[in-house]
C-alpha cells in the first residue's frame, strides 16, 4: 500500500491547499482548436496512434483470478476482446472472434478449460489454441495449429493487464508508464476481488475525459451527488504521461487536528490516478477502488465508457450491498450529469465555428492530458492566450 509517510505527505498538501484556497495550476491557459474533437480525420489518427499502436489498459487481474478463466469486455465497438488465464497462471488477451465465421467465442466471465463459439461449437483452449471443429471430416482439412484465436500481446503489472492491439507496433510498456509505475505498484490492485462492471454509451471520447479529470465543475454539477468532496482544490501532480489528482474531503480539517500517525488517506482526501489515454482510477487507496476505461466509438461522435468497483475484502454480502449503493451512485454522477453535459457540449461543438476552447489554469490534468495528445498524435497546441 501507500507508505504513512507519503499519506501524511499529501494530507499536508492539501490541507496546505485548502487553507490558502488554492489548487496546481499549470503555466498559463491553454486554447484548444474545438476542431480536434470532431474532426474525423484527426479523429482516425488519434484512435490508431493512442489506442491501437500504445499499451492500453485492456482489463484486470481480478477479472481471471484462477488458472482456466476467462473474461470478455461486452458492448465496446472496436474493443471486443477476451481475457483468459490459461492452465499454468498465464494471461493472454485475444480478439473475441472465431475463426471460422467471427462470432463471439465467450461472454460474460467464468472458470473452464475450455471456450466454444456458440454458432458451430468450433472450441479453443484458454491459451487460444483451436482444440475442437465439429464434423471436421464434413467440413474439410482445417489446420488448427494456425488458426487459433488472433493474440494480442499482454503484459501483466500490479494487477493490470496491458496489451497493444497492433501486431506490428512495438511494445514497450516501461516507456508507456515510466515514472508512474511505482504510483500504480503501491496501489496492491493484484489484490482485489471484482464487483461489477458497468458499460454505458456517450459522446466523444475527450469530452468525457475531460470531465474526469477536472473538478473545477464540481461544485456546479456535483454538490448533491458528491457532498463529501471540496472540489474546487486540489493537487496534481504529472508523471510523464500520466497525472495524479488529489482533492480534499469534508474530514481533512478534523483529520489533521489528530497525531500524525492516525491520519488516513481515505478519510482526508480522494485519489484519481489518471492513466494515458483513457484510463483512470479512482478511490484507487481506499478499499473501494473504481477502474474507468473510455474508449473511442465507431464515429467521433461516440464513445463507450466502462467501469468496474473492487473490493479489497472477500465480498459478503455487506460489501455487495455496499457495492450496489456504490453503483447507483456513479450512475447518477456519470450518466446522469456528467454525460448530459457532454452530449450537450457536444451539440454546441458542432457549430462552434471553429473557436477554441479554453483550458484553465487550474485544469491541470486536462491541460497535461490534450498537451500529451497533441505530442503523440502530432497537432500543434497554442499554449497562450493574450
């Protein structure tokens, strides 16, 4: 877990934060073309250079906790795709297309040796290899050593999954995490028990990033479903690609009156570990931590978000109820006031005529998030505004 020392650490800046009414802030606004959002041919090169060509979060390790698992992410165009656990321990990730029509091979997520597409039975072992064509002597001389299911390369860190859809593109996960794979390490994800996931469909995918990873809005559109937090400060801090957001709750004052040794992060503050592109984890120190994954839709108008809740106990039946007040929760937030403002941004966007967003000062994860778009995927960003 996070060392005490670091937890005091950043209780006293935010505290610090909060006394002063201040938060990060980046150098300057930053003006943003309100183009790069909707623009499809913009929008083509951001989807295959940030989400097909880099590691992405594919999924968890809590999602195949035993050898012969499997878990299959549902409903996300573009993104089908099956985790398994083979028989020795080992994770694997694979288009979840068969290969003899392309139908799904597995849905859901379960325990067996075995998975079999529903249209002809035709069966693959949970490391992918092709084990079973029915009336094979009907169907003709199919060679199943070469027509396992198509692999995509993983590499599993701290309870992540990682993997890069391209066959062609390198995979080089230190780069892609750098400085913040200690961050994620100290989180002890890999030991976690899974509780649900939701799956919702939204408009561009940055319009709903963008609104992840501020809270100057949060007085505005959260007050009533997110009482607790103080929205309007907090600390950021950027790790290479990567950001992470710290915001006081409610207790942090009462928190620091107590001795230094009594204070914990989850009574005084609230964490987003926000991971380039599309990831970030939230609560990610409590015992409660929520995984949210927005990928790119069919068009640039689309998305689809996913969220999973963890446990960091055996589930009972307390911790699932607490689970489902959980879930209702993040649904009022996300979809029913987060994502009406999207869309409705959205809608305003398309006659925007070309005029630029602005990014303010203390938008600092929303500034590093576009700065670091722009950099990969190659567009000029002006930084200033007179």
């Amino acid at each position: 877990m996070v060392p005490h020392a670091r937890v005091v650490e950043d209780i006293q800046r935010l505290h610090d934060m909060l006394e002063s009414g201040m938060c990060s802030l980046e150098d300057s606004i930053m003006e943003l073309p309100s183009a790069l959002y909707l623009d499809a041919n913009y929008w083509k090169r951001e989807v295959d250079t940030l989400f097909y060509k880099r590691p992405i979060l594919l999924g968890l390790s809590c999602e195949i906790p035993k050898p012969n698992s499997y878990s299959a992410l549902e409903g996300v165009p573009g993104f089908r795709i099956l985790l398994t656990r083979d028989g020795d321990g080992k994770a694997h990730a694979f288009f979840n297309s068969c290969r003899h029509r392309g139908a799904p091979v597995a849905s859901g997520r379960g325990s067996a040796a075995r998975v079999s597409c529903p249209y002809h039975a035709w069966t693959y072992s949970t490391d992918g290899s092709l084990v079973g064509v029915p009336q094979d002597k009907l169907f003709g001389r199919c060679d199943k050593a070469s027509h396992g299911l198509a692999e995509i390369r993983v590499e599993e860190r701290h309870g992540l999954i990682f993997g890069v859809l391209d066959p062609e593109a390198p995979f080089d996960l230190d780069e892609a995490l750098g400085e913040f794979e200690p961050e994620l390490a100290s989180l002890d994800l890999e030991d976690t028990h899974l509780l649900w996931v939701e799956t919702y469909q939204g408009p561009n995918w940055k319009f709903c990033r963008d609104g992840y990873i501020e809270s100057y809005h949060f007085q505005t559109v959260h007050s009533e479903s997110l009482p607790n937090l103080i929205g309007s400060i907090n600390v950021t801090d950027h790790f290479g690609d990567h950001s992470l957001i710290l915001l006081p709750n409610n207790e942090i004052r009462s928190e620091v009156s107590l001795p230094e040794n009594d204070w914990t992060g989850p009574r005084a503050l609230s964490d987003v570990y926000v991971m380039f592109p599309n990831t970030q984890l939230s609560t990610a120190r409590s015992d409660f931590p929520l995984i949210v994954r927005v990928f790119p839709g069919p068009t640039p108008e689309t998305s689809t978000g996913v969220q999973m809740l963890l446990s960091r106990k055996t589930p009972d039946d307390a911790i699932r109820a607490e689970g489902e007040a959980q879930l209702e929760m993040y649904r009022q937030v996300t979809q029913r006031e987060d994502y009406v403002l999207d869309y409705a941004i959205q809608d305003a966007a398309e006659n925007n005529n070309g005029r630029p967003f602005l990014l303010g000062r203390n938008e600092a994860a929303v500034q590093h998030f576009h700065k670091t778009i722009a950099r990969y995927v190659d567009q000029p960003v002006d930084e200033e505004v007179g």
